[in-house]
C-alpha cells in the first residue's frame, strides 16, 4: 500500500527551488563543448525553465498574493 503524506504549498515550493537550484550549479558546471547542439544541456535548460515558470505561479498562492477560484466560481462566471 502507497503511504500518503500531506505537503503544504510551501514545502512543495521549497522543494522545487532546491531542484531549481541544482539545476543551475548543473548547468554552470557543465562542459561547453557545442552547448547549442547538447542535448543532455539542453533537457537541463528546459527544465529549469519550467521549474523557474511553475514558482513564478506558486510563490503568489503560497503569499496570500493570488486568490484561487473556487471550481464553481468558473461556471457562475460565464
């Protein structure tokens, strides 16, 4: 059986930006030969792109900055 174990937002954040972070020291650290044409180096940059994106998102939620609509809102709504 799959234990299930409750994150809040915030640790899920935390979470993304450590990802993000290794990432990145990954990335400085790679060898240059042909980076353009790399795409071990380029699966590194798409990554950490979405990450960089998906915080964007999560870091307004988890600050009390956003609201998030209720599923019913939507259906009022139009």
């Amino acid at each position: 059986m799959i234990e299930r174990r409750n994150i809040t937002l915030e640790q899920c954040i935390e979470a993304l930006e450590a990802r993000r972070q290794l990432l990145c020291e990954e990335i400085l650290d790679y060898t240059r030969s042909v980076p353009a044409c790399d795409v071990d180096f380029n699966t590194l940059l798409a990554e950490r792109s979405e990450l960089t994106a998906a915080l964007s998102h999560l870091r307004p939620l988890c600050r009390g900055e956003m609201k998030v609509p209720h599923p019913r809102e939507d259906l009022v709504a139009h």
